[in-house]
C-alpha cells in the first residue's frame, strides 16, 4: 500500500522553505500553478496513478505564505462570493409506486455520479432533501445516485475521512505518523439518504450493501488503489442505526463533536456514533500493524502471564486520576496472588499499600471509581476475546451477596427472606458473562450491584399494571440491550444470550423482536396457554416425535443438612443420562396485559431422561430460543449450549468461595461494589486457569504463571515427591508420587 504524501509537512522544512524561495526569487515561475508542478516534481509529490498532485501542493503553498515564509504570485483568477454547487431549475421528481419490499423493487441499481446533469440531480437531492442541506464534499470522492423504474430513490456519496478520531484510532490500533501516512486508505462515507417519500423494508441496507461492493473497485479505477475501510456517522438522536448492522457495520464508539474545522475543541456539533466497514480483512498488516493491534481480536489466554495480566485487564481504568489507575492494577495483582484474604492481610504488614487500598476504595461517592469503570478496561478485553470466536454464549444471572452482619453499611437493599422467614440486608448481583462454545470464559462483559427496594405498602397497583421498567426483570432487558450494542462491534460473531427460567416473561422476547441481533435461549418456567389443541405449552411440545437423543454427565451431589439460609439437599450419586430431543415451532402468545402485542414466534425444545436410576426425579428442561433451527443437529447444539450455562453458577462459587466476596466489610454500599469489582475479574481469571489446564493439559505453563510462580511450584512438586517416597518406602506408594509429580 503506497504511503501518503505529507506534502505541507515536507514543504515546511528549512530545505523545502529554501526550495520555495529559490524558484520565487529566480523568477523560474510564471504562476502559482506552475510552481506547484516544479516543487511536486522536486519533491516526487505523485498520486497512487502517477499523476502530479498540484491541488494538494497549492493548498500547501497557501497555508506557508499565510504564515508568512513568503510571498506567491498573485492569483490569476480571483473568486468572488461563495461557490454554489451546480443545481437542477426544479425539484428532482418523486418516484411513484415504490412496494413496501427491496426485493419488490424494480431494476434496483447504483448509478455512479459522472456527468454535469447527474451532478446537478445529486446536488438538488441532498441540499433539499438531505438533513444536514449541504452537498458539499472534500478530499477523493465518489458519489452515486440510487436508481430504480419507480424514479430516483436517493444519493450517497463517499470523500475523505475525519483527520483524527480517538476512537476510530484506537480501534485501528495505529500511532500518529502511521495515520498520517495511511489515512487516505479510510473512506468516508460522508452522505446517505433515502428519500423521505421512500417507505420500502430493507432498503437502506440493501443499498449500503450494494455501496460496500462497489467502493473499492470504483476507487481503484479512479484514484489507482484500493481502501481498507470506510468510515460513516449516525446521529443516534434522529437514527438508530439498525440499517448499518443489518448490513455488516460496526459500532466501534463515539465522537467528540467537534468536527474537521473546531481547532479550539468547542464540540460545536452533537455526538454521533462512529461505524465502520473492513473491506479487507487483513487490513491491520497492510498497514503494517499487528493483526491485534488496536482492539483487534484476542485468543482466550493472551495477555494472561503472571505478570502482565493485571495491567491488561485493569490497566487505563477510567478513575479520574491516573495514579488510581495505576493502584488499580497494583492493588488487582497483589489481590489475586490471596483473593480470599482482606487486603491488609494481602499487603502483609505494608501498611502503606494498605493505606493506598483503602484510599482507592473509599472514594466520595460520586467519584469516577464506580464498578463500571473499574471494569471497563477488562469489558474491552472480553470484546476483542469474543472477536476471536464465531459463537458467543452471553450468559445472564442473577445472585445474592448478604451484608446482614454489616449493621452501619448504607445503601444495601432488602434481599429476599431466608428458610425462617428473616429479612437478609445485601446486594443483587447481575451479571453478563461471556463464554466460548467449548466453555472456556471469555471475561464479564456488564455487572450491577443492585440494592433491592421493597415495595411501597401504599402501592396499591397489580403487577401486570406496573410498567416494566419499574419491575426487577428490567435488568434482563437492560443487560440484553448492551448486548446488542456489542454485538453492533462484531457482526461476525453470533451472540446468544443465555439465561435461566427467572428470563421467562413476555417482555424480553418482545424486546429482542423489536431489537434484534443477539438471539435468546432461555429455559422456560411458565407452561403458557395455546389458542389451539392442547392448549398448554408443555404439552404441545412432548407430543412432538423424538428427532435426537443425548447423553450427558449428570454430576454427583452430595448431602446437605438444612441451614438457616439454604434447604437441606439429599444425595445424588453422579451418572449418564440418556435424553430425548424434541422441538416445535410455536407462536408464544402476549399475557393479559400486553394484549395489544402480537404474538411471538418461537422455538421450544425439550429434553426428556428416559428410564431416570429409581427414586431419581428425571431430567427435563424445555426451552424457549429464537435461534433458528432447521435440524436435529440445531436442536442438539441448542441444548449443548444451554448445558453451559452452568458456568456462571461456577463463576459464583469462584466468587464466593474463592475471592471470599460475602466476607467484604465496608461502610457503604459504593465501596463495597469497588472491591467487588476487583474480584470479579480475579475470579474470572481463576476460572478460566482452572479450565485451561483441564481442557488443554499441553498449553505452556509460562502462559499464565511468572518465572518466580513456576520456580515455586517446582519446589513444592519435588517436596511432595520426596515425602510420598519415604513413605511408599519405593513401592506402590512411590509410583503415585511420580504420577503426582508428573501432573
């Protein structure tokens, strides 16, 4: 890829002054154009096709001699007043009898802009039909008009990209001087319209689809090289943007507001979001990048070292000073060497860093060290680990964290009531984990300490009469939402959120209808009413014929005696389970209260145990999902991948168990969701290291622990194989002690 010429930069040299002025002084030119092809010819300022590139020298030349370097000849031709784009006498006409439908639509085509009368139809399009009423462009450009038998439908049209934008380059991943050069391999998308008069599904993104297959040959055609991206803006307050997803963009952040000319960072103009489409996927090492750089994708294990994992997943946390930043990362890698002790017991009598701890945790409320910052920098992480994977398993769910021995903490909610009925004071943990198909855990991608209300004795309303917004199920649709804003950033990788029966409500579904692109898989609780023979849900799908069967490990269970907060748990010895898989198609129809919706089409698959060991209730789940399933394998792959919801149960014990979070004590709620925050990454890692070592036994140890790690655990194997010899005397014993070394 040809670098692009830093004309102005290279101009602006003491030598390239000198140049100037030699010629100037010499009277070698005749005019300003002509000083432009002997400095272009001097300094080899050539375009991708050869030719000279004599605008974007004068331009340059300009900006010198306005900084007072010297002096240009006079200009030949002077331009008065502002230059109007050329123009149709009339309105451009409306097209007539478009169909609701894309496909419907006749001799569909793009239409390069290449003569004076197209020119003057793109124009009158977007200065009078166009939001933004201009039609003026900068830099290459490309412009099309959308052309069918009903009349004109629309215009697009491409031109440069933002000179600099912070989350585009960081996306990118390249430094100043690569985006200096390489800028002119991003196009930007600078106007699309579809006209107002034009209702037709699917139109906007069928001709951003046709756009994106055309641009770069155009390019190359008409400037000698291909570009890599294109960029373009949505105005989120006016569009949602759905047309551009739908057609395989990315959502990849924001913009400051400020626009190619605020140079004094006034943010005149209104946030948008920032899309982008790779047209090719090898961009990064055409520009010389590494393929991960930027937030490019990540393998499940990268960045885990034991001494550099810590700075990855915590490392620039949006905390207001970057010397919390900095304790952060510290704080995190000291935690997770002992996450099941107190921080003062973690620091090992240095009392400064406890000091610094707690200095960290107890900021005023209102501070930027919140848990969603203090998990922002692990959430992009996850991102780019989803990036690597064709399938993600988004699970959601909800759990408990009880404070009631924290009498002076604030702000805990009112759990719900334990086996004897007493109230519980803590927080509600809710939860997006991210999982591979093979279940290795890619990272938290959204977590809430939620501090449950009770409900006012005065609100006399029903609860289908509470709008849902108000419920406690609306952290299901607020956790689905943000899903499919990720799922905006990858649209090669397919999202399924995964959640157990507390999902079950009309309301989610609806959601996802309304809002698609991530699709649901959830086990049902609710045996819903049919408007057809037999009437109920459950029964509708167990008369379906068997279409597969599996088998799957159910794992043993050990007793439990009743406690004052759990139920006691009988035995469960572990065994194969035998299953049978049926699935239907059914319409899920909207409760009483929602009547005014139509009903839902959905998948519901049920899994059966047939011939359950004696005395064992038998396995059987049914679940609701909106995946699209078109054979046995779908449904078997359905309720593989619903078996690993079981993850984010295992995350909870990591939490509990390991990282001790039920034994936090601070003086406020705010304080305890902070070192929550921090644990529940430590958790994570400790998850995913667990599985790692099971699932793949060859991956080097160097991956995941440090040189004075590995040296430890050496030692401690030799000591064990030592010890079990002496005893085994070399016999039987000491053949156990080699394999346990060996491991």
């Amino acid at each position: 890829m040809n670098t692009q010429n830093q004309i102005k930069r290279r101009l602006s040299t003491a030598t390239g002054i000198e140049y100037i002025k030699h010629l100037l002084n010499g009277n070698a030119v005749a005019h300003r154009t002509d000083l432009a092809k002997q400095v272009c010819s001097n300094f080899n300022f050539h375009d991708a096709k050869g030719d000279l590139q004599t605008s974007g020298c004068l331009k340059a030349l300009r900006e010198l001699e306005a900084s007072g370097h010297f002096a240009l000849p006079e200009a030949q031709r002077k331009v008065s007043g502002v230059k109007s784009p050329r123009r149709l006498t009339e309105s451009v006409p409306l097209p007539v009898a478009v169909p609701d439908e894309v496909n419907a639509i006749a001799a569909l085509e793009l239409v390069p802009v290449q003569d004076t009368e197209q020119m003057r139809i793109w124009n009158e399009l977007m200065l009078t039909e166009h939001y933004l009423e201009a039609a003026t462009l900068v830099g290459r450009q490309m412009r099309y008009l959308i052309r069918s038998e009903h009349g004109w439908l629309g215009g697009i049209g491409f031109a440069a990209p933002a000179l600099q934008l912070s989350a585009r380059d960081q996306w990118i991943g390249w430094d100043k001087e690569t985006r200096q050069a390489q800028l002119h391999t991003i196009v930007g998308m600078s106007r699309f319209l579809i006209r107002p008069s034009v209702d037709c599904k699917n139109l906007a993104s069928k001709v951003l689809g046709m756009s994106m297959a055309t641009i770069a040959d155009d390019f190359q055609q008409q400037y000698g090289y291909r570009p890599l991206l294109v960029e373009s803006f949505v105005d989120t307050e006016r569009y949602s943007g759905t047309c551009y997803r739908a057609a395989n963009w990315m959502a990849i952040g924001r913009t400051k507001g400020r626009g190619r000319q605020d140079r004094y960072s006034e943010s005149p103009l209104s946030e948008k979001t920032i899309y982008v489409y790779v047209l090719e996927t090898q961009f990064r090492e055409q520009l010389g990048l590494s393929a991960n750089a930027g937030l490019g994708a990540l393998g499940v294990a990268d960045g885990l070292d034991g001494r550099q994992w810590a700075e990855h997943e915590f490392g620039g946390a949006p905390l207001g000073d970057k010397r919390l930043s900095k304790r952060l990362v510290t704080v995190a890698d000291a935690k997770a060497e002992n996450p099941g002790r107190a921080f003062s017991g973690v620091a090992k009598g240095d009392w400064a860093a406890t000091k610094a701890y707690y200095r960290m945790i107890d900021q005023p409320e209102g501070s930027a060290v919140t848990l969603e910052n203090i998990l922002q920098p692990h959430r992009e992480r996850t991102a780019r680990r989803m990036l690597g994977q064709k399938t993600v398993l988004c699970l959601q769910d909800g759990s408990d964290l009880t404070y009631t021995n924290l009498d002076k903490c604030s702000g805990l909610g009112e759990l719900k009531a334990n086996q004897t009925g007493a109230k519980t004071r803590g927080l509600n943990l809710h939860s997006t984990f991210a999982v591979a198909p093979n279940g290795l855990p890619l990272g938290v991608l959204k977590a809430q300490c939620i501090a449950p209300e009770p409900r006012s004795p005065y609100d006399k309303r029903r609860s289908s009469a509470i709008p849902i917004e108000e419920k406690k199920t609306f952290v299901w649709i607020e956790h689905y939402r943000d899903l499919v804003d990720v799922a905006a950033t990858m649209p090669q990788t397919r999202l399924v959120n995964v959640c157990d029966r507390e999902a079950d409500f009309f309301e989610l579904f609806d959601e996802q209808r309304q809002n698609p692109g991530v699709d649901l898989l959830i086990r049902a609780q609710y045996d819903r009413k049919l408007d057809t023979e037999p009437f109920k849900l459950f029964a509708a799908v167990r008369q379906t014929p068997v279409q597969s069967r599996v088998s799957i490990c159910v794992p043993k269970q050990s007793a439990r005696a009743k406690k004052s907060k759990q139920k006691a748990k009988a035995a469960r010895p572990g065994r194969q389970a035998e299953l049978a898989l049926r699935c239907i198609t059914l319409a899920l129809p909207a409760p009483s209260h929602n009547r005014d919706k139509a009903p839902i089409e959905i998948q519901v698959i049920h899994a059966l145990e047939k011939n359950p060991p004696k005395g064992t209730e038998a396995v059987e789940w049914f679940l609701l999902t909106t995946l699209e399933i078109a054979s046995a394998k779908d449904i078997e792959q359905c309720f593989r991948w619903y078996t690993l919801r079981w993850r984010i149960e295992d995350w909870h014990r990591a939490l509990k168990s390991g990282c001790k979070i039920d034994d936090l004590a601070h003086e406020t709620a705010e304080r305890l969701r902070r070192a929550i925050g921090i644990n529940l990454v430590i958790a994570w890692r400790i998850m995913l290291m667990t599985l790692l070592g099971r699932e793949t036994p060859e991956l080097p140890a160097e991956i995941l622990f440090s040189d004075v790690e590995l040296r430890t655990l050496d030692a401690y194997a030799k000591k064990r194989v030592e010890t079990t010899c002496a005893i085994g005397r070399g016999g039987t014993v000491g053949c156990e002690a080699r394999r346990t070394s060996r491991s």
